[in-house]
C-alpha cells in the first residue's frame, strides 16, 4: 500500500463545501451579520459552522469570522478560505494573502484597493458597501450597521443562499422594531441586487439546501452548560466574571429567572414569586468556589464556572473540597495561558491543572466535551458524579465549543432520570444508628455517607481540611492519616467506570490511533478521513472523561503507534496517560496545535505525514 | 470552661433551658489553646449566649478560617454542624452554606490574622452582603500558631514579644464596617462576659451580618507590657459609655422597658436591644456619629466597648433574591428541572 505523503489540502471548492473569512473590525456590528449568514445555512438544511476570532477588546481591533459549509459533515475549522469579505482596510494585506489560489475577495469599492495589493490569481468583487449606506441612510450609527448587512446581501447572491430565508431570520431578530427591520431589509437588498448586477451569481461554490439539519440545533458550548445545570438541579451558585466563561452564568441566570420562579399566592390575594436560585457574583473566584462548597456542603446542588486563572486561585479551596469530601462541579471554558495569556483565544491547556489541582496529592475527576451537546450532557454527569464521590468534579470546555455557536443534534431529557445525591443520612436513619461518623462506613465505591448540616446533634461533624482519621477525627498519626488518602486513591479510581467512556473506532488494518479529546474531535475526525483516502487507516479513540478506563490503556498497547492530539504546547493529555495507565511515552507522539485558534485537519493530516515520512 | 476538665458527676443539679437542655449540652470537646487564652472565655461567652437562647444545637452551623481562633468552633457546641475552612476563607463559604440553607443559625469565628489580613476581602464582601451570621473577630493583635508575629490589627507603637515597635497602621474592623455599610458592629473584651454575652444574642436575632470585634489577650505571645491588646491595657482602657441588653422575644416581652429617653431597638425577630446608659450624644443609628465618636476616644488611646452600630432595615441576600422561605438545599430535584417538554420547546430558539 502507498501512501500519499504530500501536504494535505482540502477538496476544491464546490456546492456546499467551501470556506468564507469576514474580517471586520470589532465594535462596528459585523458579528450579526456573520451570524446571521451562518444561521441562514443552518436552515437550508446544510451542515455548517462558524468561528469568532475575536480581539480581548471592545472597539477598534480586526476580527474575523470563519463559515465553513461542508455537505459531508467535516466543519473544523477550515484554514483555506475560498472567499475572503475584507472589510478591514487595516488587515487588507493579511487578509487578501491567505484567499487560496482561484478564491475571490469581497471589498469595500467606495474607496479603491491600493494596487500593491493586487492579486493575479484571485478575483476582486468590489461592492461600494460604503457609499450604498450613505445614500439610502441617514443616521451615522446606521451608515456603520447597514454596510454589514449590505455585505451578507451580496454573499446570499453569490452564494445562492435562500434569501426568503436571510429576510425570515430579519424579520424574527427585529420583530419588535419596525424601524430596524426595514433598514435591516433594505440593506440586505441593497447588497444582493449589487451583487446580481454586477457579478456572475453564483460563484463556482455555492449553498444547495439540504435537509441534514432538520433535527439540530444551533447553540453555544457556554448556553449548553447553562441549561445542562439547571436541568441537574443547581440552586446556589458563587462565580467571577471572567472571559469565555461569563456567558454561562449570564444564561444560568437567564434561565433560572424564566424556570425557577414559582408564583405564590400572597395573603392578600396578590401573587408574588419565589426564585429557587440564588446566584452569588463573589468577590473574587477564590470566594467563588467557597461559596460552591459551602452550598454544597449544606446539600445544594452548586457550582461556579471560569477559566484557567479562575481555575489557578481555587486551588486552595478545591484541595480542602477533595481532602474533606464536598461535592463541587467547576465549569473551565479553558482559553489561552498562562497567566492572562490570551483571553479570546482557545487552549486545552489546563488538563494538568484540573486532573492534579492544589498542593499535596490530590486528583480530581474530569469531563471533556467536544462540543455544546456533550456539554449539556456532561454537566448533569458531573453533578451526579461530584455527589456520588462527594469530591470536585470537572467540566473541561474550552472557547471554542463555549462561545461559538455549534450544529449539534437536538437535546433530548429522560423524564425518568433520578439524580445521584450519592450516600446521604437522613434523621430516620440517624434515628437507629449508635452512632454517625463522617468517614466511616465507605460503600464499594470508597465513599461514606455524609448528613446535612440542620441534621439531628447526633449526625453533627465537625469538617477539617487539615489531618482526620477515618472518623473525621483531628490525627497527626501517620497510618491514621495514610489510611484517609489511600482511600481517596481509591475512590478516585473507581470513578473511571462512571466518567462519560471514551468514544473509540476500529477501522479495517489499522496501525496507527489517532487519540484526542475535546473541541479537536471535528478535525481529528476529518483528518482521519482523508488519511484514509491517502491509503493511512487510522483507529480513533476520543477521551471524554478521568480517570480513565483500561479500554485506553488497551488501545495505545494494541497499536503500533498512536498520535495524541490535543490544544496544548506541552501535550498534556499525552503526559496523563502514560503517567496514569502506565504505558510508555514513546508509543505515543504528541500533535499539539496552540497558537489559540481552532484545530484544523490540515493541521493533523501534515503533522501525521510528517512522522510517518521519517 | 471547656478548658478545664468537669467533673463527670455535677456537684449541684445544672439548671436547664426551654429545650430542657443544661449548659453542658452547649460545650464542646476541651480547648487545647494556651491556659488563660482570652479565646476561651468568649467560647464560654458563645456557649451561654446559645444555651440562654435555648437554639437547637443541630440547628446551629460554626464555622471558621484557620488560626488559635479559628480552632475554637471545636469547643462550643457539640452538636452543632461545624466547618473548619481554610485561612481567611471562611465568610464565602458560610455565604455559600447560608444561600443553601438559610434556616440555620449561622455562627462564624475568626481572628485578625484570618479576617483582617488573608480573608480580608471576603470578610468585607460578607459584610456587603449583609449576609444572616453571627460573625466574631477574637482580635489579639499577633499570629500565634505562628508564635507571635504582628498581625494587620496591632496598634502603631504596640511591642510585639521580640522586636521593634509597630509602624504600620492597623485595621480597625469596626471603622472599617461603618465604611462597608456593615448593619450590625459591636466591640467586647474577652475578659467581660456580662457585655458580650448580651451582644452575641443580640447579634443572634440581627437580620443580616453582625459583627463583633473582640479584644481577646493571648496570653503567650502578646500579654505583655507596651502591647494594647493586654489584660491590663484593656482594663485600664476600656471605655464601656455604651451598655447594651438583650430582651428576647419570648420570655421578657412584658420586661419593663425604660421610656426615660434609653434607645430601644427592635429586632427582626421581634426581640429588643435595650441600650443603657448611653452618652446623650451618641446615635447608635447614624454612621458618622458612631465613627466620630470612636475616634475621639481613640485619640485619648481608649476602647469603646458595646454595641456600636446597628441597622435593621437592611435586606439580607435571600430577601434580595426573593427565595422561598424554606432551604433551597430541600427544594426536591424534580421540582427544579423544567423536564423534557420544556427542553423540546425551548430549543425552538435555537433554530
């Protein structure tokens, strides 16, 4: 069998299947426009998606928007751009390089291109978006909007997007604002007409309705995990804003004040309502992860959510959550390290973190989604698992699956599910017992059943984070102590049947194993395919929680050589499995994307070549 | 005591209260803190101020940061739920035990290391918050799990054991209540158990935070000559111009309450806080008042002991969340989740 060892490159540009780039600049309202674009493929039934790659700013800075539309399904992020709209004069250079050989450009034609930037290779498709806003608007503000909307006008024409779809998605966003609508519509004629006129509509790839979407959604990793804890029954919550994580509790909120008011009929014949959430914005997210624990201790169901730097200070109090057993789940849409790093960028780069967080020995349960589904789905895994090993558990998102909008299947509820409370002591139980002591008495699984506090004296402990006994009794001893941590240990390894399984996939003679985990599962996946086309049949296996099974350790031993893929410089997902299930590093090569902008399968595809070729 | 052993027998039958309960339900395991410590006669201040209020032991939550302070929780009520935290962290954790339950009475216990130095955002956001607990400060000026340092409390000139005098301005917690917009601040000395205890049940009934900074000498490592945080600097220093009791709702609603001019303050719960002999001058309402008066008995180096402060019109955080009466940790799951029809139709916004 030979292999093709050239540099990968996706398939030509075609009906649904091509990649457009909008560069703007941030603060001007293009991020509607792009949406809106996306959303209108989402609705021709066309496999689709889009990622911000925005500026940590408010105003002023480039930004881009990536749309991928693939009828095959492959929507990582694309890395060969078809069509660029350039509509940043400051980025026109960057922009206008990385159109592929035969693409086309967009541009602004009310003022002309300098011709050093010039191409021979791809076509210029002036729209004067500029001077079209000037004259059909008059409001400043307006000028600036429309120009957006003008531009998405002329890619629905030169892109064969269904307009009646474009204006529906108008007429649902203004529906209360006739003023807006109008403009919003006018605009987007304006753009389309141009285009019709001026241009040969289509262009050689174009949309082509589908019907692959019809039981999908369009949401956000960050909106997901919201509703996946208010499904799992969080009531307190203690969080610090914080960037890309901010939005999940703006949503938590947001759901909350639509599903957690209960009206009450007042005395006085007036209903009021009760909210059965209580959402504390801490001082800081060292307070915020104390207020998780104190919550959770008083038998809420609580978490917090933040990234990498949130993640750095609660390492005090997720040690003290893990040494004296309180449930806690932390949400970590990681981004860019470390330190500030980089605040709108993505990164799997606190794997390590997480999996070992706070001084002493300690290890900790992890989930990882690899998009919003997994990230509804997980959430209410994670809040099970925290109270059925009453220990910190995980929720390992990232930028990219949190703050882009994703097409993912529909979500779907079990009416029967019955939350894990894991062992808990009522005051019936405590009523025919001698006597209650916090740590004794573990089930299978190492953990022992905890009261309340309010519970009967007789159930009364008192918690420490420093040294107890197995009965929660204060020791300075060595075998009391060791006693307590081992079976910590213990606990924490048989959680590995309970954490979501890792998704794995055999193909025919296979020699090689792509592992990954996350926001890499699109690219990895795809890249997998084409390796497959060039003659590279790989296994897959994709990690969704820790610890981990033996089914990973039995992978990488039953191959010859596996890849480990993943978001990070130091390949961190490569480090915890050779140190947890013991095989060897060397069986294993690291690919390692990290400069803050989604994988993409070129990226795979080359690195795999390249290792192969040696 | 907790800090001496009882004997097992008691030589006199121990009076009981409403719950039929004698002061011996109200101690703890034995203080392992120095002998003389002033912490352990707050916690025997802390034991009969709940034992008085006839509180349910298991409906009490004591918690606490680290420090010789916070290892007392250990010594007051044994069948109360306890939380020894980590340093400093104490308040977001007890606001966060207190959003879940808010039907326990919730007591925290810290020093001036733990709430004026590690901790002191948290104490400060707590005090915001106006979050319902009994919050004491056991102030002795020094780190003495650490033997000795200076905390962020100590006095400019103050001596610590060994070294040179302190330059560094202290915190004083109850100034820095006022400015915090703090509902309830007192200040006590360890070694006067007729004023706190009537303070800790005050603070008991106050709708939100109550705060109460109390001078406690340690005996080892800062009890001596040039400290201000000493036995005899508090004797000859103390300044108690305002006397406070406490009238609980139940058993003294007919008490006779003076109408000569002596400030009452209702309580939340319906209890009252009688002040007594309180300078005409002072308003223990008015923020400022209360401010000017401290710092001029400061200047003449004098401590103002009672219950400085308090405000009872303040919103606690659930009456700002407007949460049911009842726990949020007893709202069962099934009433919480929206269920499957409402996710199938919510998801229509995602389209």
């Amino acid at each position: 069998m030979s292999l093709d060892l050239t540099p990968a490159t996706l398939h030509a540009p075609g009906v649904n299947d091509f990649a457009v780039k909008l560069a703007n600049v941030n603060g001007t309202g293009s991020a509607s426009a792009n949406s809106l674009m996306m959303q209108a493929i989402f609705r021709m039934g066309v496999p689709v998606s889009g990622k911000n790659l925005f500026p940590s700013n408010i105003q002023g800075l480039p930004t881009w928007y990536e749309i991928r539309v693939n009828g095959q399904g492959h929507t990582a992020r694309a890395l060969e751009y078809d069509l660029m709209v350039a509509m940043n004069a400051a980025t026109y250079r960057e922009d206008i390089a990385s159109v592929v050989r035969g693409g086309y450009v967009l541009y602004d034609s009310s003022w002309p291109l300098d011709p050093d930037l010039d191409r021979e290779d791809v076509t210029f498709l002036g729209v004067p978006l500029a001077s079209m806003c000037i004259e059909n608007f008059v409001a400043p503000r307006e000028r600036i909007l429309m120009k957006n909307i003008a531009y998405a006008g002329a890619l629905v024409a030169l892109l064969n997007i269904d307009l009646d779809v474009v204006s529906q998605l108008l007429a649902e966003t203004f529906a209360r604002n006739e003023h807006l609508r109008e403009s919003n519509q006018k605009a987007l004629r304006l753009g389309y007409d141009y285009a019709l006129e001026n241009f040969s509509c289509p262009l050689p790839f174009s949309v082509s309705a589908m019907n692959e979407t019809a039981e999908s959604i369009l949401i956000d990793g960050n909106t997901a995990t919201a509703l996946g804890c208010l499904y799992a029954g969080a009531t307190v919550v203690g969080w610090y804003p914080i960037t890309p994580a901010t939005a999940v509790m703006d949503n938590f909120q947001r759901l909350c004040q639509k599903y957690r008011r209960v009206p009450v009929l007042g005395e006085d014949g007036e209903t009021t309502y009760e909210n059965n959430f209580l959402i504390i914005q801490a001082e800081d997210e060292i307070a915020a992860i104390g207020v998780v624990l104190g919550a959770s201790w008083a038998g809420a169901r609580s978490f917090t959510s933040t990234s990498g730097p949130g993640i750095s200070l609660m390492n005090e109090l997720l040690g003290l959550a893990y040494y004296t057993e309180i449930p806690a789940v932390v949400v970590d849409v990681q981004r860019t390290g470390p330190s500030t790093g980089m605040p709108t960028r993505t990164q799997q780069a606190d794997i390590l973190l997480c999996a070992y967080a706070s001084h002493g020995d300690t290890k900790h349960i992890l989930t990882f989604p690899a998009n919003p589904r997994e990230c509804f789905e997980f959430a209410v895994t994670c809040f099970d698992l925290a109270e059925h090993f009453q220990t910190p558990v995980f929720l390992l998102s990232d930028l990219d699956i949190g703050m882009n909008d994703w097409v993912v299947p529909k979500l779907t509820w079990d009416e029967d599910w019955v939350p894990d409370r894991g062992p808990v002591i009522s005051d019936e139980q405590l009523a025919g017992m001698k006597e209650f002591f916090r740590y004794a008495n573990e089930n299978a699984d190492h953990v022992a059943a905890r009261t309340f506090p309010g519970s009967d004296d007789k159930g009364a402990y008192f918690i420490r984070g420093s040294g107890h006994d197995q009965f929660g009794r204060y020791t300075e001893k060595p075998d009391e102590y060791q006693q307590v941590v081992d079976r910590l240990a213990r606990k924490h390894a048989a959680a590995a049947p309970y954490v979501p399984a890792p998704i794995i996939e055999r193909r025919e003679g296979a020699t090689v194993g792509l592992i990954t985990l996350g926001s890499c599962d699109a690219a990895v996946r795809e890249a997998r395919d084409i390796l497959a086309e060039r003659g590279l049949a790989c296994d897959f296996l994709r990690v969704r929680g820790f610890p981990f099974v033996a089914q990973v350790r039995e992978f990488v031993e039953s191959l010859e050589h596996c890849f480990v893929i993943e978001q990070n410089r130091d390949g961190q997902l490569r480090t915890l499995i050779a140190s947890e299930t013991g095989v060897g590093r060397e069986s294993m090569t690291s690919i390692l994307a990290y400069g803050g902008f989604p994988l993409s399968a070129i990226t795979v595809v080359d690195a795999v070549t390249e290792h192969l070729e040696i | 005591m907790p800090s001496i052993t009882k004997p097992l027998i008691p030589l006199a039958p121990l009076a009981k209260n409403e719950l039929g309960l004698t002061i011996r339900d109200y101690e703890g395991a034995m203080s392992t803190l120095c002998a003389g410590c002033g912490h352990d006669s707050i916690t025997a201040a802390i034991t009969h101020a709940f034992w008085e209020l006839s509180t349910p032991p298991h409906r009490i939550a004591k918690l606490s940061g680290i420090g010789c302070s916070s290892k007392t929780p250990t010594y007051f009520v044994r069948g109360a739920h306890g939380f020894n935290s980590a340093h400093g962290r104490m308040p977001p954790i007890a606001t966060g035990a207190y959003a879940a339950n808010r039907e326990l009475t919730y007591i925290g216990i810290s020093g001036d290391g733990d709430s004026l130095s590690i901790g002191l955002g948290h104490m400060s956001h707590a005090i915001r918050r106006n979050v319902k607990m009994l919050y004491v400060i056991e102030n002795n000026g020094v780190y003495g799990l650490t033997k000795g340092q200076l905390s962020a409390s100590a006095d400019i000139g103050t001596r610590p054991k060994k070294g040179e005098a302190n330059e560094v301005a202290p915190i004083d917690p109850i100034m820095l209540g006022l400015s915090l917009g703090a509902t309830f601040l007192a200040r006590s000395f360890s070694g006067d158990k007729e004023q706190l205890i009537p303070i800790l049940k005050a603070a008991v009934a106050h709708n939100g935070l109550a705060l109460i900074d109390v001078i406690s000498p340690c005996v080892t490592f800062n009890d001596h000559e040039g400290s201000t945080k000493s036995y005899r600097f508090m004797r000859e220093h103390e300044v108690k111009e305002v006397v406070t009791d406490f009238v609980p709702l139940r058993r003294e609603i007919h008490a006779n309450i003076p109408t000569d001019g002596t400030r009452v303050v209702p309580m939340h719960d319906g209890s009252i806080v009688r002040f007594r002999s309180v300078p005409e001058d002072y308003d223990p309402h008015n923020r400022s008042n209360v401010e000017e008066y401290i710092r001029e008995h400061q200047a003449h180096g004098e401590v103002v002991t009672g219950l400085l402060y308090v405000d009872e019109s303040a919103a606690t955080p659930h009456q700002m969340g407007h949460t049911p009466a009842r726990a949020l940790a007893k709202v069962p799951l099934r009433e919480l989740c929206p269920g499957a029809d409402a996710l199938a139709a919510l998801q229509e916004d995602f389209r």
